[in-house]
C-alpha cells in the first residue's frame, strides 16, 4: 500500500514571530505548485498562532512541539493540546529525544501526551530512537519496542491510525550523521511489523513513519526510497525556506 508522504519541520527553539511569518511568506511560494506530500511547519509556542494564521488556506500544517496533558489548571509555563489545537495546529510532536534527555520525558509522559493530543482532534508525531550507546549495545530494536509497547500503551487501532511516528536515532539529531537507508529502512521495517502485532494490518499498513536525523536535501530522497518510511522529521535544514522546500520537492509521491 501507498502512504503518502509527510515532511515536518521541527524549527525546535529558533525563530521569533517576525522570522516565523517572513519565512512563511518565502516558503508559501517556493511550494506552491509542489503536490503530492503533505507539509507540516512545528515553531515555537510563541510563533503557532501567526505562523498557522499566515499558513491558512494553504497546504502547510502547523504544530507544536509539545503539550501537556491536563485541559487546564494551575500547572505553569505548560500548555495544554486545546490552546494548541485553537491556536491553529493541527500536529504536535511529542517525546522529541531532546524532551527525553533535557526535560525527563518518559515513555509514560508520552503515553499521557499522545492521548490528549488524540482527545484534542490533534495528529501526534510521537518521536522514538535509540540513542548511541544503545545502537553500539546491539539494543536499538529493544529500545524501539519498549518506547512503542510504553509510549502507546492502551492505545486502539484507530487511534493508532490518527497518530504518525517518527524514528529519529539520537545519534543522528543535530550531527550531520544520517542513519544510512539500510539502518533507516531496518528500524523502520521493524517498528511497522511491531505495529502489525500489537494494532493489526490495517494499523500498520497506514501508518506513517517518519525519518529524522540530519535529513537534507542530497540525502532525502534515497531515505524515502525505503518502503516503511514515509516521510522525514527535518530539524536544522528546516530553518532555511529554500533547503525544506528542496526537501519537500524531493519527498514527492
Ligand atoms: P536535524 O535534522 O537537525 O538532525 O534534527 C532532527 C530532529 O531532531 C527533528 O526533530
């Protein structure tokens, strides 16, 4: 089966307002006549609201980069998945690794995010991924079925099929180090049989994978030649409109 591909851009902790919507303004056209790909743009909190005022009526989506469980309440500096969904998005990344290793994130804060982004009508891109150690101990694929089993514990099939998952191998956040398309293609393979096991066929034949790790333009296409993945998670080379627009071309149905 066909799934059509998806390329978000994590723009993690860059970009103010301003920088947002002239980004926008650049991007909107450089894409205009792309089809075939579904785009999606993940600014700060600051930035989603004019970023996804300034998106509207085009095919770029808007998400956050994270939430926080509760509908409301006395929980300060959090955000919950409605003000996320009102202020425009439609997406928000959760358990990105630097969550994880920063912030404490857990499989379990993860499982308690993805539900209320779900409950919100919002699309979660739940990130997982071994990091270094791990791949050189022979645990990256233990390391993925745990973060699955935990991360999307009680989760149905059809909720399965509202969520995307992103494989971002720690090592390759941020080093200019891409996964090959084999190590790509092999975790990929994995967590899609894992998903056939645990959510059935239907769960794991639509489901999106995404890649993430150092995707750029030269090495984007020969990542999604792989038949499980589906699309890329793209960090630093999504900061600049011309290098996401070339990936975005390259990513193409
Ligand atoms: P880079 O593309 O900068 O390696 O970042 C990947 C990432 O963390 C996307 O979420």
């Amino acid at each position: 089966m066909t799934r059509f591909p998806l390329i978000a851009g994590n723009w993690k902790m860059f970009k103010t307002v301003a920088e947002a919507t002239a980004y926008l303004a650049t991007f909107r056209g450089l894409v205009a006549e792309v089809t075939g790909v579904d785009i999606v743009l993940a600014p700060p909190f600051t930035a989603l609201h004019a970023l996804a005022a300034a998106a509207h009526g085009t095919r770029i989506g808007v998400a956050a980069q994270d939430l926080y469980w509760e509908r409301e309440g006395a929980y300060t500096g959090e955000v919950s998945a409605a003000m996320i969904r009102e202020a425009g998005a439609s997406h928000v990344i959760i358990g990105h690794s630097e969550r994880r290793t920063l912030f404490g994130e857990t499989d379990a804060t993860v499982n308690r995010k993805t539900v209320a982004a779900l409950a919100a009508g919002l699309t979660p891109i739940v990130c997982i991924g071994e990091t270094l150690d791990q791949r050189e101990r022979d645990e990256t694929l233990a390391v993925l079925d745990r973060q699955i089993s935990q991360g999307l514990d009680g989760m149905k099939a059809d909720e399965i099929l509202r969520l995307v998952l992103a494989y971002e191998p720690v090592w390759a956040i941020g080093t200019g180090r891409n996964a090959t398309p084999a190590q790509a293609g092999e975790a990929h393979a994995h967590i899609r049989q894992r998903l056939r096991e645990w959510f059935g066929a239907e769960a794991a034949e639509r489901s999106r994978i995404l890649y993430g790790g150092s995707v750029k333009p030269d090495n984007v296409a020969s990542l999604l030649a792989q038949p499980d993945v589906d699309g890329g998670l793209v960090g630093g080379a999504s900061l600049d409109p011309k290098a996401f627009a070339e990936i975005v071309a390259r990513s193409r149905a």
